[in-house]
DNA sequence: GCCAACGTTGGC
DNA sequence: GCCAACGTTGGC
C-alpha cells in the first residue's frame, strides 16, 4: 500500500465537501498537471492512503486523511465542453486526463499547519514544499506515521 | 492582491 | 530542441 498528499483548495473542494458528500465518497478529478496525471494514473492504486491538504486559503495544511476507493479511469469532465476542464485534445480512445474516488478516512479535529510540517524535521521534506506545483506527490510511511503522531502532540 | 516560482506554449 | 513569453499556482 502506497501514501499520497492530494491538494486542493477548500474553496473549489474540501474535506467538508467529502464529508457531506455521499457515502464520503467523492471523484478527485481536475488534475490538469502532466507529473500529478502519471502518478495518478500509474500509482495511484485502490486502497491506497492519502493525506488531504488544502492550499489557497485561510488555514492551509493537511485537514485530514482518505483512502483511494477506485483507481484511475479517464477524468469524464475533460470531455464536457461546458466543463471548465475540458480539453478539446482529448479523445475517447486517448484520454489525456485521469481521475480517481476517494473517500474520507479522518476529518483531523486541527487542520496540521504547512508551518509545523516544516518545523518537523520528519515532514519538512515533503514534496509538496520542494515542488509546488504538484497536486498528487507521493508521501513516505514515515512522513505518514510522523503527520499522524503530530495529532497527538 | 501581490509576487515569486515553475510548468506550458509557441516561434525560431 | 531550445528558450523567451506567458499563464497559473500558492504562500504571504
């Protein structure tokens, strides 16, 4: 079993959005990033973990956790005109764009602040901090354990 | 709302 | 295939 962190801004969709939506399940679809598409799309695998961060707003960090409950299939909005994602290259038989569902796992009672994540020795080096723009970067057991003992803290 | 960083596009 | 210009992201 693999960890990943997926961002969003809570705005557009967050983890109350997943935890009012039904069964807690939600499509995490709109990756319109050529390195978040293939992680998605080649590692992303069902019953994977993921840590949910929210970027772009009031509290940023990690607000809680999910798990991957269907793994990649073609992202249906990428060939929705009306979609403010579609994209008029793709093809049915060549999809360019994936998507997976996901459900809540853990609602954190504290969103885990991007400030204490980087004071954390054992966080400071998630990806997400070396490459902003990566919405779906892979997370370490570790750095998964040491995000769970920080709730504890 | 600003601005730095970085990914993508397009001309050569 | 390089690289400048442009657009978008994301933290502050």
């Amino acid at each position: 079993m693999n960890y990943w962190i997926f961002k969003s801004e809570p705005d557009e969709f967050g983890i109350d959005h997943l935890a009012t939506a039904k069964k807690q399940t939600a499509r995490w679809d709109g990756i319109r990033n050529y390195q978040a598409r293939n992680n998605l799309r080649d590692n992303v695998k069902q019953h994977d973990r993921v840590l949910f961060y929210h970027s772009s707003c009031k509290q940023i960090g990690i607000a809680g956790t999910m798990e991957v409950v269907k793994a990649a299939y073609p992202d249906p909005a990428q060939f929705d005109a009306e979609s403010k994602y579609y994209d008029a290259k793709s093809t049915a038989d060549n999809p360019r764009w994936y998507c997976v569902d996901v459900r809540l796992l853990e609602k954190y009672p504290e969103v885990i602040s991007t400030k204490s994540l980087k004071a954390n020795p054992a966080t400071a080096d998630l990806s997400i901090f070396k490459q902003g723009r990566l919405s779906i970067a892979p997370v370490s057991a570790k750095q998964w354990k040491a995000v769970q003992d920080m709730l504890a803290d």
